[in-house]
C-alpha cells in the first residue's frame, strides 16, 4: 500500500459514470418500478453507497477511506440507464475507486434486479469524470 501519512489532508471528490443497455420490456419496468424484484433504482442506489465505503475492502492496496459523502444518480436513456456516482472527503488519498466501485455496483445491481427480464443487459463505459483535489489538483474526462 502506498505511505499516505505524510500527505496533508485536503477535500477531495470524485465523480464516476457508466450505463446498462436493456430491453425496452425492462427499461419500462426499471422506470415503473415494477420489476419482479420491486423498485429497482432505490436497491441500486443503496448497493453503490455501500459498495463505496466497502472499496478498501474489495481492491486490492486500496486505503479503507472514511467518506464524508457519497451519491449515486441515474438518468433514463433510450436504450438503458445511466449511473452516476460521486464521493468525497477530507483526506490524504483520492476517492476515484470508490466513485467507480459505486457506480459499478449499482449497475450490477440494475442487472440483478432486471435479470428476470432481461438476461441480455450490457454493462458499458464505466469511467471517472473528474476528480478534485490532492496534489494533482483537479481533472475532467
């Protein structure tokens, strides 16, 4: 793991993309709410906020962080959903993987939930769109 203890602490952010592609039957039944396994978004929102404060644990030398916040957002698109994620905190290491774990993990769970309906979903484009502070100071996609 790399040494962070000499770093000084100053807020960081970072925020995170990706999108499911599905079916049109269960983009209608994710937007409804009306999936076999009951409101799609709100278990996938909570899925991602915990698979945030979980990144340590999951990746390999990444630093266990304590989040001052994370949220998760999704926007409907013609042929599927869009996840994004963004954390923060006031700390010594980025939150890049915990944006992207989040979003990741709550689109896994868009696809756990709709699975019933659509076995064909993709996963795709999941990228950082930014990220804010620490000494490489900020950066957009």
């Amino acid at each position: 793991m790399v040494d962070v203890g000499g770093k000084p602490e100053t807020a960081r952010s970072a925020t995170a993309t990706g999108r499911i592609r599905m079916s049109p039957e269960a983009l209608t039944a994710v937007r409804e709410g009306s999936g076999p396994k009951g409101d799609v978004l709100a278990a996938a929102r909570i899925a991602g906020i915990l698979a945030a404060k979980k990144t340590g644990e999951l990746i390999p030398l990444c630093h266990p962080l304590s989040l001052d916040a994370v949220q998760v957002d999704f926007a409907f698109e013609d042929d599927g959903v869009r996840a994004t994620a963004r954390a923060s905190l006031t700390g010594r290491t980025g939150v890049e993987m915990e944006a992207m774990t989040a979003t990741s993990i709550a689109l896994l769970t868009i696809y756990d939930m709709a699975k019933a309906l659509d076995k064909g979903m993709v996963i795709e484009d999941v990228r950082l769109l930014a990220k804010s502070g620490g000494k490489s100071g900020d950066w957009r996609a």
